[in-house]
C-alpha cells in the first residue's frame, strides 16, 4: 500500500521538495507519497514547486479565523484527497487540536534544532538559530517529532547533531542544519510508513551517534574545549 501524505509548509519549501521528489529515487514499490500541499499562505514560495510536479494544494488562511473554521477546512481537504499522514515542513501555526487528534501517531514535524530546547511559540526559521548562537551551544541539529496540541513538545523520534562552529552566523547554521534535514526527514517518514504498515509503533531512528562522528570529519575541525 503506499500511505497518501500532505506536507504543511508555509515558506521556501526545500523540506517539501525533498519529500514531494523522495519515491522518485526509491527501489520497488512505494510505501508512501505526498498527495497534497496545505499552505496557510496564499504568497508562500513552496507552491510553486507543488505546481511545478503536479502536487495538488490548498491554502488554508489562519489570520484572524477561529481554530474551528481552520479544523474545518483542513479536515475537508485531509479527508478529501483521502490523507494519511501528516507532515509539518516548515509550517509555522499551531495545528488545531481536532486536526491533532484526527492523525495522532500519523503527524510529524521537523524543527531545526534540538528539542526540547529552542522550541515554542515564535520559534522557527533564523529565530532559533539566532537563539542557539546567543545561548553558546556547541551542538545544534533538526529534532522530527510527532505532533501533539503543544507547540514543540511531542515525542522525538529523531535528532541529527550538528556542531555549531566558531564564526557562524544564523543563516550559515540554517544551511548546515537544513543540508541535515533533508537527508533525515524522509528517513523517519520511510519509519513512520512502515511502522502503519506493520501496526507497530514507530521507532526512533538509530545512528545519530555515527553521523556525528562523519559530520565532524566533513566539516572544519570545531573548538571544542
Ligand atoms: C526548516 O529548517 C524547518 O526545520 C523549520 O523551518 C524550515 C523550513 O525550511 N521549521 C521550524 O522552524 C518550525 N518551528 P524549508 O521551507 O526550506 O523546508
């Protein structure tokens, strides 16, 4: 069966692209595909690269509307293109909790560092990475997470460390932690996938530790002290 996926985005789209591309490279059948893009932004940069494949989307606005015309919305175009996971790429407003509970156990979010630091309301995009640097961590990197009714704060199914090197800047940080996601994101989807397929609950993926280690020697040796 190949489980039908709608990617939540609201900016660039470099996750989307990245999963929305994914099957293409795989081997056998597909275990699952995005089917749909929800965008609460009508200028959103990342639905042209749904046009560009075909993807259909749906723009959903969420400015000064209630949480329970939203959940409608969302829930019609969901049920419509026949749903089955959820993913939140880069999406930047909190998901309504009957939204929530419909695809508890089936909706992920990626969040450019590690939770469950650098997390919460209005943290996204170069505010977290802004917020890292100003903390002094050494250790940064993308947590993916399933979604629950608080900002942030479902269980982790997986993290990629990044060193945080001297010199960087937010938007340096951002490429490498972004390089980072794309190699991660689909990997949890193919988990989260197989884990429905199984009725299993999903694993948190291993290897973060090697990963590290070939991080470290792809990238300038880091201060550390
Ligand atoms: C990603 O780095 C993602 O982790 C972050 O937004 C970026 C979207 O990039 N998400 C958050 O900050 C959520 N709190 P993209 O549009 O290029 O995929």
């Amino acid at each position: 069966m190949t489980f039908q996926v709608a990617v939540f985005a609201s900016g660039r789209g470099s996750n989307f692209r990245v999963l929305a591309d994914h099957p293409d490279r795989g081997t056998g059948p597909h275990l699952w595909e995005v089917a749909l893009l929800v965008s609460d932004r009508e200028d959103a940069p990342v639905l042209e690269l749904a046009r560009d494949r075909g993807i259909p989307s749906c723009i959903v606005p969420v400015s000064e509307r209630s949480a329970h015309e939203v959940a409608r919305e969302t829930l019609a175009a969901l049920e419509e293109a026949q749903i089955q996971i959820v993913l939140l790429a880069g999406y930047l407003r909190l998901i309504p909790p009957p939204v929530v509970e419909a695809f508890r156990g089936r909706m992920l979010n990626i969040h450019p560092a590690l939770l469950p630091g650098f997390g919460g309301k209005g943290m996204y995009g170069s505010k977290v990475h802004e917020a890292v640097l100003a903390a002094g961590v050494r250790i940064s990197g993308p947590t993916i997470h399933l979604v629950d009714e608080r900002y942030d704060r479902g269980p982790i199914l997986a993290q990629w460390p990044v060193p945080v090197l001297p010199g960087d800047t937010p938007a340096s940080l951002a490429t490498r932690v972004n390089q980072v996601e794309h190699e991660l994101f689909p990997a949890v989807v193919d988990e989260l996938a197989r884990s429905l397929d199984e009725g299993r609950a999903p694993r948190p993926i291993p290897g973060t530790g090697d990963a590290l280690r070939s991080h470290f020697s792809l990238t300038s040796t880091p201060d550390l002290p």
